[in-house]
C-alpha cells in the first residue's frame, strides 16, 4: 500500500546541510512505498510575517499526514495543534534549533524557544539527524521518543593530503554562527609551526564578518599561509577535499555536521565543537569549547607538532571511514518513522 505524504519545505537561499537533507528524502522515499507531494513554503522563516504565517496555517488545515520542516513548524504551533487536532499526522523534522541562532535577535531567539516547544509537543512525531539532537529535544522539550535519522554522505575517495606543510580545510558558510574567526585567530597562535589553511565556503552572506575574517588574516601576517576562497563546487571542491589533512570545524551550533561526516568518508581526521552534534559525525581527531581560541590552538599545535599524533588520527579515521552511513541509511530510517 502506497503512503501519500505531503511535505512542507523551506529551502535555504544558501546551499546548506538541511536543503540536501530535504532532497534526498524527496528522491529516496518512493522506495519505501511513500509518495511526497512536495509544497515549498516560501517567507523569511523562522522571522515570518503574519501574512506567510496565516498561509502556513491554511496549508496545514488540508491533508492527512504532513512532513514539515521546523524553520516553519517551530515559528508556527498553530498550524500543528489544528491539523493533529482535527486527526492529521505531523512529523516534524529538525534541523536546527532556532533559539540557538546567533543570527537572531535575543528576543526572538527567546519567542522561538517558547514556540518551538508548542510545536514539538503538538507532533505526532519528531525526526531529528543525531543522537545529541534528540538528547536536547528530550532535555529542552521533555520529549523522548525523537527518530534519529543521521545524514548520509556519497562515496568518496581517500583524499590524499598534502605531502609538504599540513594543509587545514574549513568548510562552511561565513557566519557568526559557524565562527570562522575563531579559526583565524587559532592560527595566529601558531606561525612558529608549518602549515597551510584554506577557508571555502560562500562569504556572500554577512559580507561585515568575511571582510573582517580577510583583514584579521593581513593585519596577523598570515596571507602567504590563509586563504579566504569563497564557495567552489564541483571538481574545485572536491580538490580542496583531496588536498586537506585536517578539517577544523568551529560551528557554534550543530544539530549534526554532515560537512563532519564528509570528511570522515575520505579518511580525514577533524577538530569540532564539543557538546553539539558534531562530536558523533567524526571518526577521528579532538573537540574543543564552541569560541574557545586557546583550546582550538592548543589542539592543532597538539597534532601540528606530533607526528605520531598525526598519523594515529590519520590511521583512525582511514579505519573508520566505512563506518559513515549513507542516504539510504538516512531515507529508511525516516521512512520507517513516517509509516510507523
């Protein structure tokens, strides 16, 4: 028997974790006997006006079994309470924690906290990409039945590093809350040492933060070693994998750190953020305190300047890379929570 969904979208203006998340669902669950009749829900979510806000309501008063992305559902409990009010099943599935956004004003992270637990409380179900994730939805919302569904990776092959001065990959989008300059000012700890960074990842989206990530880098002499290289895609992202010793992840904020998780499947050890979900995508390598400066520059100079160190990560994360699940993995795991 064929389970007709309809699946409530919002998707990022910026590539991201949650819009692959979402399109994989889309093209995966159809094995699984789950058809997804998709509806993008378009708005300055979770910041929406009342006027996108009342459409979200109307979407949500037709149709018997619902997947919606928190960005929407949490900004909106209305819309859940009336449709699991009138028998609809909801799931609502997680992929960030609004309130934690440092993007966001402090009031409205405050209101987004209080909303999102209407929301979660109201669902039928809750599917949520780590284990630490769901941890956090039983501790800040006292709901403990979350379906973890760990974000897949693709395939990939060992990246081969470089041969001469370590190279240090970050990977992300420019933004207060993935805290590029925590990294920069790490690295300006460690000019006695030899090594190379690279920072990729769009820099359109807070041009203030990319440029003063730009100028720290001169202003510490480090050009001839930093470079700030704006998104690649394609064979020019897959070469700054191929050419990465270490990925450092500085995320302030993490429900899970699929960017983590690649790099585990190429065999690349990563330094990431402790107590956020980062911690269970890596294989291999350190945490460090979200901000701590001197804890992430006393972790690279650790492995900067130990070569036994290196090469145990190195041979951990070599071991360990067929351990990262794929996306099939991913859509059975929230097909199974849809038609539960």
């Amino acid at each position: 028997m064929v389970l007709r969904i309809r699946f409530a979208h919002w998707r990022s203006p910026q590539a991201s974790g949650g819009n692959r998340y979402d399109e994989e669902l889309v093209a995966g669950l159809a094995s699984h006997g789950i058809e997804v009749d998709v509806t993008r829900v378009e708005g300055a979510w979770p910041l929406a006006s009342p006027e996108q806000r009342r459409g979200f309501v109307e979407l949500l008063a037709e149709g018997e079994h619902w997947l919606v992305d928190n960005i929407v559902g949490s900004a909106e409990p209305g819309a859940i309470r009336a449709a699991t009010g009138r028998g609809a099943r909801v799931t609502l599935l997680m992929h960030y924690f609004p309130a934690d956004d440092p993007s966001l004003p402090a009031s409205e992270r405050a209101r987004l906290a209080d909303s999102e637990a209407e929301s979660v409380a109201a669902a039928t179900r809750v599917v949520v990409p780590s284990a630490w994730a769901a941890g956090q939805v039983a501790m800040r919302y006292g709901r403990g039945d979350a379906v973890v569904a760990r974000p897949g990776v693709e395939p990939a092959g060992v990246a081969d590093g470089s041969s001469g001065a370590p190279t240090l990959l970050w990977l992300s989008r420019l933004t207060d809350g993935k805290d590029p300059l925590t990294f920069v000012q790490a690295l300006s700890r460690l000019t006695d040492l030899a090594w190379t960074a690279r920072l990729v990842g769009p820099d359109d989206v807070d041009p203030d933060l990319s440029a003063r990530v730009r100028q720290f880098v001169v202003d510490s002499g480090l050009s001839g070693r930093v470079t700030v290289e704006g998104a690649r895609t394609g064979a020019d992202l897959e070469e700054a994998w191929r050419a990465a010793n270490l990925l450092v992840h500085t995320s302030r904020a993490e429900m899970y750190g699929m960017v983590v998780a690649e790099a585990a499947a190429r065999g690349i050890p990563a330094i990431v953020t402790e107590a956020t979900g980062a911690t269970e995508a890596r294989t291999a390598g350190a945490e460090f305190v979200p901000g701590d400066v001197e804890g992430l520059s006393e972790a690279l100079r650790a492995w900067l300047s130990d070569g036994e160190l290196r090469a145990s990560w190195r041979a951990e994360a070599l071991e360990r890379r067929g351990t990262v699940p794929g996306w099939d993995q991913t859509v059975a795991s929230v097909a199974a929570a849809l038609q539960g």
